[in-house]
C-alpha cells in the first residue's frame, strides 16, 4: 500500500518566499523574483503559475522594460478569500471582515459582558459574522476565522486557560466552537498579542523588531515582539505581565487569587473600586454626582481627572507609576525599542501616560532607554481586529500551512453558488 506525499520542504519554502516577496509589493515582476529569491528562472516561472493556479496571484499591467520585451507585473489577490474576526474584551465584543491583506471591512462592535460565558458570548459572535457574511453583496469565500479573548490562551490548543476575568471559559473549546459553525481553520489567540500583531503589520510598530504592546484595561497584559516575530512563549502566556507582585502589603485579592497583582492595583476595575469609595465616602463631588448614574468606570475618573478632581488624578496616577515602574523591568530585561500603551485607562489623557514614562525612565537603565519611545497606540478596538486577521492569514500562508491546501485552491471548501 502507497502512502501520499506532500508538497517536499523545498517547495513549501521556495512557493512561501515567491508569495512573500509579491504580497509585500517588494517584487512586482517574475525577473525581480529571479532576483530577489536566488532561485531560478524556471522554478519562479513553476511557483508563480502554482500561486495563480491557487487564486493567490494575478497578472496586472505591463511593467517598465530594461532593454527587452517588457515584463508583466504580478499582484497578491486581496480578494481570494474572506477572513472572519473578532476581538472579545471584558465588557464588549467587536466583529469584522477581513481581506487577505488584513483589511477591515463592515466592523460591528456592542456591549457585551464576558462574565456570561462562552456558550452565550460565543453564540452572540457567531451570529454577528454570520449577519456580516449576508450582507455582503457577492458570495464570501471565508478562509479562516480569529478570534482575541482577554485571558491566557493556549495558542495550540485554541483554548482559554484559566482566566482571570472569564468565569466558565476554562478549557472552553473555541476553535471546535467556531470551525463546526464556518467549515474554516481557526486560531484564537490573547487579545493582547493579536493588537501587538496589529501595530507591528499595519500600524506605528511597522519596520520595529522588539517591542512591546500593553494594554492598560480592566486587566492588564502585554503582546511581545522579538526579532520582527510575535513571541507567545511555551505556551502561549508570554506577555502576561498583569500578575507581576507590585505590593506584598495590600490585602486586596487579585482575580488570579493571589495578591499584590498589578492588574488588582493599577488595572481599570482596580481604579473603579477605588474611585467608588472616594464618592461614597464623599471624598470628591465629581465622582459622587457620577454615581448618580450607576457605577463609576474609568470613563468617569478620566473626565473627573479633566476636569482637575484631585482624588481621580492621584488615582490615575498611582496607577500609572505602578504600571511605568513594572514596565521598566520588562525594559531592562527585554531592551525594546518601543513600548505603545492602549486601553482605556491609558486613553484617558496624556498626563497618565507621561507618568508612565516618567516611572520607566526612572528605574531603567540608561542604555536600555537611549531610543526607547513610549507613545500611545491610537487604534483603539481596530488594532486587535486587524491583528486576528494577520493572526489567520500569516498562519495559512505559511510554510507549515500552505502545503495543506494549495494543491486544492482554497484553504476550505468553495461555497455553493446562489441558488
């Protein structure tokens, strides 16, 4: 009895590095892949029929000659296939379509809480893409779907493990959850690391090896770069810089069940809880007309902070100076280049993320802060929508991936056409 043969390594890497080299525009012409590969003419002729075989490349206009016949120019098909994504946080879920260049299309974002679980949130998702995916006016060829959840995830499995902040999620399947549903390959991954995965493809991180994504939310965690590659550890928990003791005093008791957490002193739901005792107590007159409205949120401690409530601004920044001195031992350890700070504690004005800076410039070495920029990421939810979407496609189209599929054309069955 035969056994079937895949694709042999050298294809993959020799089909990977010609596809590479045309979907980041870098080469635009069969003699520039010549070039550019090392590879010869023969076998770049070979791949590129295989990638347009597969509806990944197409031939557009005439390219400039130089010297003879001119040659055509090749473009990477954005629109081959559809990636579906969607990025969950504690108290809201954003949905979106994506092409194959990581563009976003028809984003949906609404209120949500995690604490539901993942039956109910993970229904509620589903439905939104499904909705999206009707709308459209052609038919939607969906390649793959990802998913950022706001927790430690096992990036081989797909699954939450243990989550602080998503009662019932541990051990939750969520790529069998979503595959049943769209017939596609899935990858879920931390929210943290996908929005790192964002910025570094598309966003202010672009052209930057190391670096380091942190979101300053209700928890707070960190996406790391390294070497121009995501770095998830082995695991998948790398980055999750929330859990980092700060304080051995304090009696108050992080969601992980330990204490001293910085995520249970700095983090958004930290400052909430704070914030509402100051009102109660009758500490601030701003914050007690908030809670006229329900309970007090970061939104509300940022606009109190405006407008110069002297407890919201101490407490921004105590939060601040624990988050700059605890990110100033990720900078002596890991030296990266650039540090971008989102969440919504970190949107709420530039005073908090001055102190930050201030807080790591303070308790970092010298060389490892020469050029070391602290900036604010301006992406917002998008970041994260972005980065699942990179998540997937980098995945499909990579060496380990691409083999699977390409002889097919498609990474999951076509669609029947419309009746």
């Amino acid at each position: 009895m035969s056994t079937a043969v895949g694709p042999s390594t050298e294809y993959l890497d020799s089909t990977v590095k010609v596809l590479d080299l045309i979907r980041s525009g870098t080469a635009r012409t069969r003699p520039e892949l010549v070039r550019l590969t090392g590879l010869g003419r023969n076998v770049v002729v070979q791949r590129v029929r295989q990638l347009m075989d597969a509806g990944l490349v197409e031939e557009g206009e005439l390219g400039r000659s130089t010297g003879g016949r001119a040659p055509r120019e090749l473009r990477f098909r954005a629109g081959a296939g559809t990636v579906l994504v969607a990025e969950l946080g504690a108290t809201k879920i954003s949905v979106a379509l994506s092409d194959l260049t990581g563009r976003l299309r028809d984003q949906v974002e609404e209120e949500a809480d995690i604490k539901l679980g993942p039956v109910q949130i993970l229904t509620r998702v589903s439905t939104l893409l499904t909705e999206l995916v009707a709308l459209q006016p052609d038919p939607v060829h969906v390649w793959g779907v990802g998913i950022g959840l706001p927790g430690p995830v096992e990036f081989s499995t797909g699954k939450p493990i243990a989550p602080p902040i998503m009662p019932g999620w541990d051990g939750f399947a969520v790529r069998d959850f979503f595959s049943t549903r769209f017939a596609a390959p899935v990858w879920v991954d931390n929210d943290v690391n996908v929005m790192a995965l964002g910025e570094l493809r598309s966003g202010l991180a672009q052209g930057q090896s190391d670096l380091v994504y942190l979101k300053v939310g209700t928890g707070i965690g960190a996406g790391l770069i390294s070497g121009g590659r995501l770095h998830r550890g082995a695991q998948g928990c790398a980055g999750d810089v929330g859990h980092i003791a700060v304080a051995q005093t304090t009696d108050v008791v992080c969601r992980c069940g330990k204490i001293g957490c910085l995520e249970a002193l700095a983090g958004g739901a930290a400052l909430s809880r704070r914030a509402t005792m100051a009102a109660l107590a009758g500490h601030s007159p701003l914050l007690a007309a908030a809670t006229a409205s329900g309970s007090l949120d970061v939104t509300d401690i940022g606009l109190a902070a405006s407008h110069g409530d002297p407890v919201s601004l101490e407490l921004l920044m105590d939060s601040a100076a624990l988050v700059g001195e605890s990110l100033a031992r990720i900078v002596n350890f890991f030296n990266p280049a650039l540090i971008l700070i989102g969440g919504r504690v970190a949107d709420t004005g530039d005073a908090y993320l001055a102190a930050v800076r201030q807080a790591v410039f303070n308790r970092s070495l010298p060389l490892a802060t020469r050029n070391l920029q602290i900036v604010r990421s301006p992406n917002g939810e998008e970041v994260g929508l972005r980065g699942a979407a990179f998540m997937v496609i980098d995945e499909l189209l990579s060496n380990q991936v691409i083999g699977t599929w390409i002889d097919r054309g498609a990474p999951t069955p076509r669609p029947r056409p419309a009746d």
